[in-house]
C-alpha cells in the first residue's frame, strides 16, 4: 500500500499544481482588470481578501466532507439540506435553550445540536449506502428530500427562524485581530480534517475504498463501516457549516444551504479529485473552493453582468475537469 | 378604485417632470454625480428587471453610473457575497432589495460602516421603519416600496365589484410568512368584509409557489363550492394556477380571477380570457425614485424616510391604453 499511496501523491501534486495554476490565472486576470477599469487594485486590498476567505468559509466546510465522500467513490447529495436542517434545528435549540442559562453554554448546546442532526443524517445516508447498497446518487437525492421537508416542518412553515446570541453573532459577523471570525472557523475545520485525511489511518482506509473497494475488502478492511463513518462525517461537517451559517445570518433557514451544494462538489473536483474516487486532497479542496470564490467575488467587483459570472463559472469547472482527464492520459 | 389610480399617476409624473426639468436646465452641472449600485432581490424576475428600468432612466437623466447586480435566486445566503463585493467597488449609495428582514441586518450594517448610504427598495429590513436610531436596522435612510396592505385592498375592491359584490372567493397563496403575501390577503380580507357584507372570503389556500398545485387546489375548492365567484391569486404563480384550474373546469368568464403583479404571462392570459384582473405594481416608479433619492441625499438634500409607490388594476379593456400598458413589467 506504500508503493500505491506514494504514485498516488504524484497524481495528487500534479492536480494540485493546475488548480493552483488556475487560481493564480484568475487572480491576476482580476488584478489587471480592476486596475484598468477603476485603478485601484484587486489581489492587495485587505478587504477583497478577506471577504473571498469569508465566501468561501462555509462552502469549504462541505466541501471537505463531500472530499472524503468523493475519494471514496461516492458523492453526497444530500448536504445542502442536511445544512438547512441542521441550522433550523440548532436555531430551535437555542431559542430554546436561551431564556435558561447563559450565551455561552446555550451556544454549546446549540452548536452540538447542529453537529448531532447533520451526523445523524450522514449516519442515514451511510446506512442506506452501505447496508441497504443503494448506489449514492440515489440515496443521498432521497435523504435529500427527506432532509428539506423536515426542515421546512422544523422551521414551522415558515422561511426562518431567528436567534439571538452576542457569542453567535461575533463568531459569524465579528473580527479577531483584524481578520473576521468565520475564516477561523473555517481554518480549524480544515486543519482538522487534513490531518485525518493525511495521516490517520481512516483517511488511509478512505483512499484504499475509493482505489479498488474489493482490494480494501480482501486486506481486510471493513468497507461497509468506513462508509458509514465517511457518509456521518460529511452529515457532521454539513453540521459544522450550518452553526456557521445561523452565526452569518443569526437565523437558521431551511434553504440556507441549497445554493452551496453543487459549488461544493465543483471545488472538490477543481481541487483534483477524480468522481471515480481514489484521488483528492483536502489542499486541493481549498484552492478549489477559493478559485470558486475569487471567480464569484471578482466578476460582481469588476461589475460583469450577473448571467456571464454563471456561464464563466460553468466554463470554468469544465476546464478543470477536462485538464484532470488529460492529466490522466499524460501522466 | 378611479381615484387612487389617478393619484399614482400623477405621483410618477410629476416625478418624471422634475426630473426632466432637472437634466435640461443649466444647474445640472452643479448636481454632484453619486455612484450607485443596485441590488434586486433576485437578477432573474421581471419585477425586478422592470425595477431595473425604471433606474436607469434616472440614471440616466442624472447622466450617472448604475451598478447592477445580484443573485439568481432569493436567498440571503447567495445575495450576502454579492453585497460584499458591491461594497467592494465603494458606491456612494447602495439601493437593494434585502432577501431576509432580519438576515440581512448585519451585513448591510457593514456597507453603512463603510460609509455607503444604504436605501431600501420593494422588500426592508427590520419592520421598514427606519432613522429612529431605536433599533438596530434604523440605519437606512429610506424604504421605498408599494403598500403591500393597499394592493390587497384595491384586489379586494377590483374582485368584489367585478363578481357584482357578491357571492365566495378565496385567495391562493404562496407560503405563510412571506410578509409581503401575507399582507396582501390581510388587505384583501379586510376590504371584502367592509364593503361587500354579500361576500364571504373562504380558507386561504397555500401553493409553494407551484402552479400546477394552485390548479388543483381551484378544482378542490371549486368541487365542494359550486357557486364559488372569484380567486386572488396573490402572486403570479398562485394566479396563473387557479387560472388554469377555471379553465380545467370550464368556469372561465364566470370565476373571475385577479393576479398581484402584471408580468408578460399574467398580460398574455388577460387576452386569452384566462385571468380578469391585475394588480400591477409600479416597479419602475420604486426605482426612479431610487434613484432620484440617492442624487437628493448625496447633494445634502433630505428625503422621506418612507416613499410609497402605488398599483393600477389592468383589465383586457385598457391593456392597449398606454397609460395603462406601461405598466406591464419588462
């Protein structure tokens, strides 16, 4: 497995080195426009930086889960609602929870609450992935449904449910040292979650399912519980993302999560990870999700007609994938 | 009905006359120009596009830039980073269509710390009363949109005195809590029961806004009131489902249908027969003075903190009245 895992990494360098190639290529494009059209520059502006981190804070959450699904050979539809309910839910908790102890621990309440129902939906997405072996595009549409109709339920027909939590507010809308809070939430996540993926022997397990499954069943691995686990863990991070989202927004909102689904599954793929599974990493996830959001960020300040920046995004996760596949044939 | 049309009108056209004044005479170039970005609660609606419209001829009469964009759908979470990028391009004034009373506070709070002025169009934040300085979204300076209470009470008075005052209507509508959607049933209910004591206003009908739904929901009501009178459909979905529900039941001409908001569709089943009525909004009213309110407060002039547009009912009898047409959104 050492052999396979170091080739691998050459693969995962070289998918690395376009999106970084890509992400530059829109930085600098950016730059030279936004210095034509307004003189002003793009790339060194504090504010510019910071709000791109910031877009792509919360996608990214998903995204890393939706990596780990991906590399597995599977995919995870059902984050986006599994993001709303989980936000519905942690709202409710609060409001609950607030008029009996203080900001802090209803916070702490709250927030294990959003984490617990988006776990306990990955958990269903594992059970009927795994056990009941429905193929993953079908299971997880059906969680999917299942997930946005609970939340609309929870959230008593309404659109949202709002909250308010001084704690809350600062981590979605307050500054440490200068740099706004959920950049940080973000980064711990990802820490996180690069260490599993790199060097525990679960995200070892991930690449071998996602390689050759028979092969990880015949070394002995216990496929059918990793993908359990690996469907809970991208439940858990939609989780995460959603505690992200009711602190932006102080509310949580049944569709507060739709519109970051299929950008999420895009940065995984211009990150370069392969949809048949086996390759991705949680560093290429980020450069995809911050070339996504430089792109979306960039064409609004350059004032680009909102319907070019959906067909330049599109163009552009075409773009990555047709280099990914040439990668392939190259290498 | 006559007499608040005939107000409205004449609203927009004095409007429009100072402002032409303004252009032509020689202190145009004493007008200090604004940049100014506008934000739709979503790119992809006429509504909004007609809003869009109504900007740029101001914009154009100022000879000033407008910034436009938004997001493709109504959502606080795709329209948040375009509001931050539009702070990013530093417009003088911000006129935008907060997607979420209460979500949008912080965010719009950070164009108005970075000095951006911000005005509200069509939807607000907080319950829209603004410059109190005793909540925390009294910061814009003004919400200019229609009365949503009053376009359900002109329906009201458009649909009771087209079914002759009496006899059961019902409304279909898009989802409770949509505040604009609710207070236009709560305007309607009010008016029939005031004035058309013949008139009963049956249970309302919810459709999440699918207008194969509304259809079927028509025929469900329709099957167990047989002398049902007339329909609200209070949005364009809701009214271009119980359209075809009348139709579906061979009811049209005799289950009169009125429609909130006058979008080409709505127009083109006014022809056909299928619809009777339309409320229309005056979205290029809301954004002419938009834009006309960012120009007054950028040269030091004070404006209301609350400007109300009005509504016309089109009918099939005066759609080709061009006073009447115009209204139709773009």
């Amino acid at each position: 497995m050492t052999s396979a895992s170091r080739s691998k990494s050459a693969f995962q360098i070289m998918g690395q080195f376009w999106s970084v190639a890509f992400l530059v290529v829109a930085l600098i494009s950016l730059e030279i426009w936004t210095q034509i059209q307004y003189g002003r520059t793009f790339v060194f502006s504090a504010y510019n930086i910071q709000a791109i981190l910031v877009l792509a804070s919360i996608p990214l959450i998903i995204a890393i889960g939706q990596t780990f699904v991906i590399v597995s050979g599977g995919i995870d539809l059902s984050t986006g609602y599994v993001l709303g309910l989980s936000s519905v839910a942690a709202a409710q908790v609060l409001n609950l929870a607030s008029p009996h102890m203080d900001a802090l621990p209803a916070l702490l309440v709250a927030g294990a609450a959003a984490v617990l129902v988006g776990a306990m939906a990955g958990r269903v997405n594992g059970f009927i992935v795994a056990t009941l072996g429905v193929p993953p595009f079908i299971g997880t549409l059906g969680v999917f449904g299942i997930a946005r109709g609970m939340a609309y339920l929870l959230a008593g027909g309404g659109s949202t449910v709002a909250v308010r939590n001084p704690i809350l507010e600062a981590m979605g809308n307050g500054s440490i040292f200068g740099v706004r809070a959920p950049i940080f939430f973000a980064a711990i996540v990802l820490i996180v979650a690069y260490y599993a993926l790199r060097h525990l022997r679960f995200g070892q397990y991930v690449y071998a399912i996602g390689a050759n499954r028979s092969a990880a069943e015949r070394v002995g691995i216990n496929v059918k519980r990793q993908i359990a686990s690996i469907y809970t863990l991208s439940g858990a991070c939609a989780g995460i993302a959603a505690l992200g989202c009711c602190a932006r927004y102080s509310a949580g909102a049944p569709q507060a999560g739709e519109p970051m689904l299929l950008d999420s599954i895009a940065m995984v793929v211009i990150g370069g990870a392969s949809l048949f599974g086996g390759s991705g990493t949680i560093i290429g996830t980020l450069i995809g999700a911050l070339t996504i959001a430089t792109v979306q960020y960039g064409l609004v300040v350059v004032n680009v007609e909102p319907f070019w920046q959906f067909i330049t995004v599109g163009l552009i996760i075409i773009a990555a994938v047709l280099i990914d596949q040439a990668k392939g044939k190259f290498l | 009905m006559t007499l608040s049309r005939r107000r409205f009108f004449q609203t927009s056209a004095m409007g429009i006359a100072a402002v032409g004044a303004a252009s032509g005479a020689s202190f145009a170039q004493d007008v200090r120009k604004p940049r100014v970005a506008l934000m739709p609660g979503l790119t992809t609606d006429s509504y909004y596009t007609t809003l869009r419209a109504g900007a740029q001829v101001a914009a154009d009469a100022f000879g000033l830039e407008l910034i436009w964009q938004g997001a493709p759908d109504f959502n606080p979470v795709t329209q948040v980073p375009v509001l931050e990028a539009v702070i990013a391009q530093q417009p003088d004034v911000l006129l935008i269509a907060p997607t979420d009373t209460q979500q949008l506070v912080a965010p719009l709070r950070r164009a108005h710390d970075a000095g951006i002025t911000v005005i509200t169009v069509d939807t607000y934040i907080g319950d829209g009363v603004y410059q109190t300085g005793a909540t925390d979204w009294s910061f814009p300076l003004s919400a200019i949109a229609s009365n949503n209470i009053e376009g359900g009470r002109l329906a009201g008075k458009a649909l009771g005195e087209s079914v002759g005052g009496k006899g059961k209507v019902y409304v279909a509508h898009f989802r409770p809590g949509v505040s604009t959607m609710d207070e236009r049933e709560a305007g309607f209910r009010a008016y029939v029961q005031e004035n058309f004591p013949e008139m009963e206003v049956l249970g309302t009908q919810y459709n999440d806004n699918d207008a194969s739904k509304a259809a079927s929901q028509f025929e469900a009501v329709f099957a167990r009131t047989p002398d049902l009178a007339g329909v609200f459909g209070a949005n364009v979905f809701s009214a271009i489902g119980a359209a075809n529900g009348v139709r579906a039941a061979g009811q049209s001409g005799k289950v009169k249908v009125c429609a909130f908001d006058a979008p080409e569709t709505i127009i083109g089943d006014i022809r056909g027969g299928l619809v009777d009525l339309a409320i229309a909004q005056h979205p290029a009213e809301e954004g002419f003075f938009a834009v006309s309110a960012a120009v007054a407060t950028f040269n030091g002039q004070s404006i209301p903190t609350k400007i109300s547009t009005g509504f016309t009912v089109l009918t099939a009898d005066n759609l080709d009245d061009p006073t009447f047409a115009k209204f139709i959104y773009k």
